[in-house]
C-alpha cells in the first residue's frame, strides 16, 4: 500500500507544470557543472580574443561570448529558482591590443580555432547527456535549444577552418583497394 501512495505522490509531483517539478540530482549536476564551465569558457575566449589577429575568427569569438552569456543567464535563473547556489564567476577579462602581446607569448589563430572547435564538441556532448538524463521537460527543450546553437557554431567555425587553411585532417581514405578475388 505504501508504494501505491509513494506513486502517486510521485505522480503528482510529475505531472504537474514542469517548473513546477523538482530538479533530479542528476540535473542539479549536469546544469551547475555546464555553468561552471561556461563561466570558464567565457573567461578563456575574452582572452582569446585579445590573442587573435584574424577578424572572421574574432568575430566567431564574440558571437559566440554573447551567446554563452545569455545561456549563462538562462541557466543562472534556472539554478536560483531551484534554490541551487551558483558556481563562482571569473573575472570579466581586459581588452588588450595584440601587438601589445609578445609574439612567443601570443596564442596563434590555429590553435585558437583548434582549441574552441574541441570547446564545441564538448559542449554537445554535455547538452547531449543533461537532455538524455532530464526528467524535466524544460530543461531537456533548454539543452536541445543549447545544442542546436553549438551544432550551428561548430558549422560556422569549420568553415572558418577551411577557409583560412587551419583544419588538420587526418589521413584521407581517397583510394579504395582492388578486392582480392577468393
């Protein structure tokens, strides 16, 4: 009988407004671990930005800082209202001139676009795993609503990556072996 009445407390607890429901442990995580980390991310591509001397991929970099910075918003408003604390924020970064950066010290354009590229692909798979593990409608549509930004980002930096001659990649298969005949 106890179980009966725990199901239906459960049920009623889910059938409800989604923002209504409490947030799972497992979301708690996932969305407070992705804020985190976009906060870094921000931080490092405001730095990144300083660094670069190619204008396509500077403006790919402050497209993609405002962005993160409303999903950081959407995200912070998420937490509070769960009643869940915030993950410390780094400081906002300077802009710097680029010739004011020695040389040896600068990061270079290619290892900037490799390093955000790996950035996105991260980004996915983290959307990918809060959507599969959200109980929460809403949180699954915000992650799907995040995903969908990345996808198009990673797009739009690829061909950044060609364009400029900066994508690496890995032996191409163009010669198909002639079959052996048994």
């Amino acid at each position: 009988m106890k179980i009966l009445e725990l199901g239906r407390t459960i049920m009623g607890i889910l059938s409800d407004n989604p923002q209504n429901e409490p947030m799972h442990y497992g979301e708690v995580f996932g969305v407070w671990s992705y804020l985190s980390a976009s906060k870094g991310y921000v931080a490092g591509y405001q730095t990144f930005i300083n660094h670069t001397g190619d204008t396509d991929l500077k403006k790919f970099l402050e497209d993609t800082v405002q962005t993160m910075k409303q999903e950081i918003e959407q995200v912070e408003k998420l937490l509070k209202v769960n009643g869940v604390g915030l993950p410390p924020s780094p400081p906002e970064r300077p802009s710097a001139s680029l010739e004011s950066i020695p040389v040896g010290a600068r990061f270079s354009d290619p290892e900037i676009a490799a390093s955000v590229t790996k950035d996105i692909s991260a980004g996915l798979v983290a959307c990918s795993q809060i959507i599969g593990q959200s109980i929460r409608e809403d949180i699954g549509m915000m992650f799907g609503q995040f995903h969908t930004t990345k996808a198009q980002y990673g797009v739009r930096l690829l061909r950044i990556n060609k364009e400029k001659g900066w994508l690496i990649p890995p032996p191409l298969h163009v010669q198909t072996p002639e079959l052996a005949h048994v």
